[in-house]
C-alpha cells in the first residue's frame, strides 16, 4: 500500500475536541442524500444502493497528551501506543472528483444491475485545472467494468440538478426503445439526453441468479463466488473499476497519466442472502431432522488466489494476535482474534463517527429489526483502489467485516434504537 499521510489536526492538552458540529460523517451522510438517480427513485430498490466517494484530503486528530509532540502522529510506525483512540479519528475530508454508485434498477418485469458515475463540475476540478478553461456542456468517460471496458469513450451530459457530469449505464438487456418505454417521464427525459444507457454487456448477469431458490439448486456443487463471477452486484466478490475522463473532443485527459483512477466496490458484507457456502445436515450432530447451513466468512475453503477471508496481511508496523512485530516484513495470519464481544445500542439519529484501528479486525452485525448504514474506507492508497470511503446498508441479520487500518463508522438514520452485535481484536 502506498501510505498517503493527510494532514493532523493538533490537540491540546485536556481539551475536550467538539464532534457535535461539522462532523465528517454528516458530511458524508449529505453526500448519500444529494446523489441523484436517472429514473424515478421507486425503480430502485434503497437497500441495495451502494455508494463510493474517492478521497482527495483526509485530516485526523493529533495524538493527545503526552503523545501531542509525536513528530508525525498520522505516520502507522509511530502508533504503538493502544490507549490514545483520539489520533484514529477524522477530522475532515474533501472528496475527489468522481463519485460512483451501482445498484438494482427495476423496469416493468426486468430487474437488473446500474452503475452511475458522474465527475465534477465547476473550474476545481483535475480535468478543468488541466483544460485552462471551463468544461462543455459534456464530457467524456472511460471506463472498464471488471473484465469488460466500453469500446468507445461515453459522452457524459451535464446535470444541472447536481453540478456534476453524470451517466447511468443499466444492464437492460433489450433494445433502447423498449426501455424507453418501460421507464417513468424522468428516466425517458434521462435517456433521450444521453444521461441513461444500456449496456449489457459492459454489465452482464442476472439479479435471479442470486435469489435463495436459485442458490439453493447450486451451492450444494459450487460457492457462491463461482456463480455469475462477472455480475457487478455480486454478493462474495469486489467489482473493481477503472476510470478515465476527457474533455468532449477528447484532446485533454484525467487519466492518472494513463494510469486511470482503480476504485473497487469490496466492503466484505454477508447475511441471509449474501453467503459462501450453503449445505444441509440430516441429523445435526446426532439430533432431529434437517440443519441448513449458511457459511458467511471462513477459512475452510479459501477462494482460489488467496488465503482464508477472516486471515489478515500484516505489514511490518503492525502488532499481530501476539502483540508481536516483524519490522522486517508483511506477514500473513490466517486466523482472526477476538478480544471482545459486546452488545450495543445506538441511539436514534446517532452515529458512530468516523474512525480507524492500525491493527485489529472488527465486525458489525445488526441484530434488531432496523437497518443501519455501515461506512467503510481507507486511510491509505491501496493497491486496488484510491482512497475511498464505501457506503452500504446494513440490514438485520446482516454483518460487516473490517480489516486493520479501514476507516469506518455506523449510523443509525431511523428514530428508534439500533442494536449491534460487534466483535475483534482490541487496538
């Protein structure tokens, strides 16, 4: 990983720091509920909207005392003390300048998957800097979709509601007359601008392949993670993007210097509906009937590539379940540690804010009957993706797995409590 140290926001001795104003993650929060959708928001089923907002500026709190004059408190070899949470938390963020969004998008009796990016508008933005002037009406788009990459540059309109260049790319499988006229006024309006495509091919696969019926004829042969592997709203596996924008007569490029931007959809959430394995045992342990089991994360059958899901990477400034370093090297633990379990209730309209562990694993399940929204990112420029925060809803019976050093926090948008079942290793 490439460590991207942000600037540190200094803290004074015995000063209590104020999280009740300007806090990131209503900030953050803001950015969700400003996100517009091509067609009528009842085509797209809310809790399957997953968001991705690349970060340019990230600021964490300072060390507290005695730790305030640390040199560089934002630096991970300088962290070894556990007691201090203050320095782990973010203080402010800027966002870069493209923004993603993928989902289901439901029209008359097909459902299916959407990816929506847009890019900035306005003279802050790379591509504008770049140009020296303001950008046109429209702008171009790159993109490559886990294997598939469209064979020409899209033409992204601008969206007045927004301020940003926007597209949404549908996996209809049908002609663009056909869609038309399945969809609301606002998606045909979105359409006949160029804001809507389809493209099936750039995103194959079919939303009925991952229902329970279906799974249940299949997993008993094969893991979830081999069904429809190039889906882009899989359940077990990332989707990895890459990105690169142009102005409309293609003559200037943010592009990375044609590297493209790499941003990945890979929070690691699994529950009743999003699973590894799934088998049945007659006489459960020498008891009564049928047990059907469920596997969410395990180290039994790793997928193909790479080591068991609940193991970790461990770099050399990294203290592994032994409270042990190796200053040497990035080792590999194949095994998750727990130190703690507890229950918690989160209060109407709260948040846990946005924060990060250097070394430990955490795990967040809800387990009443409202959903919460689970936040998970990066401090760090990874190898597959840009900084980015990562925005999903986290339903009952649903759980969340972290890896040492995500940033990460859980909001509770509904006005009653929401109770948690959270797990790791202490930090």
């Amino acid at each position: 990983m490439e460590i991207l140290h942000g600037e540190v926001f200094p803290v004074k001795p015995v000063v209590p720091q104020d999280y009740d104003h300007d806090n990131p993650i209503v900030k953050l929060m803001a950015l969700v509920e400003g996100v517009q959708l091509a067609a009528g928001r009842e085509q797209y089923p809310s809790c399957e909207l997953q968001y991705l907002f690349p970060i340019r500026e990230l600021m964490l709190y300072g060390p507290q005392f005695p730790d305030s004059n640390v040199q560089d408190p934002n630096d991970p070899k300088q962290q070894d003390n556990k007691g201090d949470f203050q320095k782990q938390n973010v203080k402010s963020f800027t966002t870069a300048d493209t923004q993603v969004v993928r989902g289901l998008a439901s029209v008359g009796a097909w459902t299916g998957p959407f990816l929506r990016l847009s890019y900035r508008a306005g003279p802050d933005s790379v591509l504008a800097g770049k140009s020296g002037s303001w950008l046109d009406r429209s702008i171009q788009l790159w993109v490559r979709v886990g294997k598939n990459a469209v064979s020409a540059p899209l033409m992204v309109p601008y969206d007045p509601e927004t301020a940003r260049y926007a597209i949404e790319i549908w996996g209809w499988p049908g002609s663009p007359a056909d869609l038309r006229a399945a969809l609301d006024p606002r998606g045909q309006a979105a359409l006949d601008r160029g804001a809507l495509v389809a493209d099936s091919a750039l995103l194959p696969g079919r939303a009925e392949d991952f229902t329970r019926e279906a799974l249940d004829e299949t997993l008993t042969k094969r893991p979830t993670h081999e069904v429809s592997p190039d889906y882009p709203l899989h359940p077990t596996r990332p989707l990895h993007l890459e990105v690169a924008w142009s102005t409309a007569d293609g003559s200037v490029w943010d592009s990375l210097d044609g590297a493209n931007y790499k941003l990945e959809f890979s929070m690691i959430l699994r529950g009743w509906e999003r699973f590894a394995y799934v088998g049945t045992s007659p006489n459960p342990h020498g008891g009564i009937s049928f047990l059907e089991y469920r596997n969410l994360l395990s180290n039994y059958k790793p997928p193909p590539g790479g080591g068991g899901e609940l193991g970790r990477e461990i770099p050399p400034w990294s203290f592994d379940a032994f409270i042990k370093k190796d200053p040497t090297r990035t080792r590999r633990e194949e095994f998750m540690a727990v130190d703690y379990m507890d229950l918690h209730i989160l209060r109407p309209n709260a948040a846990i804010g946005l924060h990060r562990h250097r070394d430990n694993q955490e795990a967040f399940m809800v387990i009443g009957n409202r959903a919460g929204i689970m936040v998970i990112g990066d401090w760090a420029k990874m190898p597959n993706r840009e900084r980015c925060f990562e925005v999903r809803t986290l339903q009952p019976g649903h759980l969340a797995l972290l890896k040492g050093g995500n940033l990460h926090g859980l909001v509770n948008p509904t006005d009653e409590d929401l109770f948690l079942f959270m797990f790791g290793g202490y930090d």
